[in-house]
C-alpha cells in the first residue's frame, strides 16, 4: 500500500460540492456517530446555538468547517467522548470547560450535590471541602447554590486544578483551591461538610476499556477493588471535620455495603445511602459524633 493510500482523505468523496447543514447531519451516518452527537458537533463548529442550526437546514457550511466537522466525527467514532472534543460539559446547570486532565462530570454527581445543598442550606456560613475537585464541578455548584458558604477543593493534580480555577473564574465564584494529597495539605483545618466523588473503580475493571479509557487513570482507579481512596478518605476525614458535621461519599453501586463499614469502623454515626436517577446505591453519608 503507498502512503497516499494510507492516509484518509480529508473529505468523503460527498463532501466534494458544497452541503448544506442538514445534508451534513444525514452524512454522519456513515461514520456511525449518533445524531444527537453529529448535531452538537456541527453546531460546536460553526458556533450557532441548536435553534440557530435547525432554524436554517439549508445554510451551507463552508469547506474549511466541513472539514474539522469531519476530523470531529472521526474523533467521536474512535469512541472520544463528546466532552472532550468540544471541551464543555454541563453539570448542574453550569457550562463547565473540561480537558482531559479531568474527570468528566457525571450526571450522578448531581446527587451528591443535591444532598449537600438541602442539608446545609440552613446553615448561614458553613465551611466546605470538596476533596478530589477535577473540573471544580461540586465546589462551584455548592459556592452558587450556598452564596453564604466557604468552599476549598483540592486536588492531587496541578493540571485539573488549573481546569478547576478557570470554571470558578468563569462563573464568578469564590473558592479556595489547594494541591493537596487528599488531606495532606490542610492540618489543622476543619469544615462543616466534607464531599468527595473519588477514584473509585477497580484496577481491573473490564470498563476501562471502554470510553472512559480517554479519561486520566488517576480521576479513574483507586487499587484491586477501588475502595483505596474511599478508605484513606473516611479514615482522615474525622481529624477535619468540626463535631456534628457530615462527610459524603460517592461510590460505585455495588460499594454501599463496604463504605458504610469504613464510616461504622472510623466511628461515625447516621450512615445513610442514596439512590441516583438509575436507581442504584450512589452516594453514601455518615456524621461525626
Ligand atoms: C472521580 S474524579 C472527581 C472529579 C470531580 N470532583 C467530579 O466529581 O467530577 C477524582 C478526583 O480526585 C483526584 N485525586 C485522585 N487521587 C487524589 C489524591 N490522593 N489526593 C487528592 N486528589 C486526588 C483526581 O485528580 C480527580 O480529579
């Protein structure tokens, strides 16, 4: 085979003539990406709203567009999450940027969120740690949702860190971000409330073959049953948490029976599990005595 051959054309052959945007959705077919996904990808790169897109079917999109909407649907059909190619994820009502140095934000972290709100909306200042922030998704949302709270998130990363202070930036809200090895970085200091979503998956585990192979291993995989960072969590986590305060925890579904364990071995008490949307054991809460 010559190199010529090898390599794959800029443009399919229908791509030759000029095409409208809904000639241009129909052929993503031929790569096998899902038309939601063809649709959100045509629109990221003429930069038109999806009213703006399916306002005007007929509008033709220009060669050079053309052709990054096709380096895009190539990206997608090698199984590149969405995400990561137009950068932006939504999470609890925030556009948030994402890059690969950072987990996805996942709809189930919704609930965590969620929890945290209805139990310390009460509270007229609470004192917030999100431990293992990534894109900086849980601070931000609390910091928007509490605008009376102090929230500090660490992370391990310097590199999502730096996602994570652009998304506060970009939403104008306040929180205090330190690279710290889960608690490391913060003796002597104590909250109101401490949440975590972390690694949580096992070293083995056949879906990191999946889609999630595109996201950092560090966000992904905590040692050979993914309890290792849940376990240094809910052990640490008493030393910074003021008395009465809540630390929440979200886990894989088939965790719930291993967390609660850490939290009743580490001594708290009122150990509860909540459900996400699928129905499944997603985040489990305990409070220090
Ligand atoms: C599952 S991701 C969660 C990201 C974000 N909170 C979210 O819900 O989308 C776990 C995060 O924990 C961080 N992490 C992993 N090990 C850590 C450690 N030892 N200390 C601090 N952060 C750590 C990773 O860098 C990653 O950003």
């Amino acid at each position: 085979m010559t190199k010529l051959q090898c390599q794959a054309p800029a443009l399919p052959d229908e791509w030759q003539a000029p095409h409208s945007v809904g000639r241009a959705l129909e052929l993503a077919r031929r790569f096998a990406v899902d038309a939601a996904d063809a649709r959100l990808l045509l629109q990221h790169v003429l930069a038109l709203t999806h009213a703006q897109l399916i306002a005007r079917p007929e509008r033709l999109v220009p060669a050079a567009d053309a052709e990054h909407y096709v380096q895009l649907l190539r990206r997608r059909a090698a199984g590149e999450p969405l995400a990561y190619i137009t950068g932006r994820r939504e999470f609890y009502g925030l556009d948030l940027v994402v890059s690969p140095d950072v987990l996805i934000p996942r709809p189930e972290t919704e609930l965590l969120v969620e929890i945290a709100i209805s139990a310390l909306a009460a509270l007229p200042s609470p004192q917030i740690l999100d431990a293992g922030t990534g894109s900086g998704a849980i601070a931000i949302a609390l910091g928007r949702a509490l605008p009376g709270a102090s929230v500090t998130a660490i992370d391990r990363s310097t590199a999502a860190l730096a996602v994570a202070r652009e998304n506060a930036a970009r939403h104008g809200v306040a929180v205090e971000f330190l690279q710290s090895d889960w608690f490391a970085a913060l003796a002597g200091r104590r909250f109101d409330a401490i949440l975590a979503n972390p690694p949580y998956v096992a070293l083995a585990d056949p879906h990191l073959a999946g889609e999630i192979r595109f996201e950092p291993q560090s966000a992904l995989v905590s040692g050979v049953d993914g309890l290792d960072a849940l376990r240094q969590i809910i052990a640490g986590a008493p030393q910074h948490l003021n008395a009465g305060a809540m630390l929440w925890v979200e886990h894989g579904f088939d965790q719930a029976p291993a967390v609660s364990n850490l939290f009743r071995a580490a001594g708290y008490s009122a150990i509860t599990t909540s459900r996400d949307l699928a129905g499944l054991p997603r985040v489990s809460g305990a409070k220090l005595a």
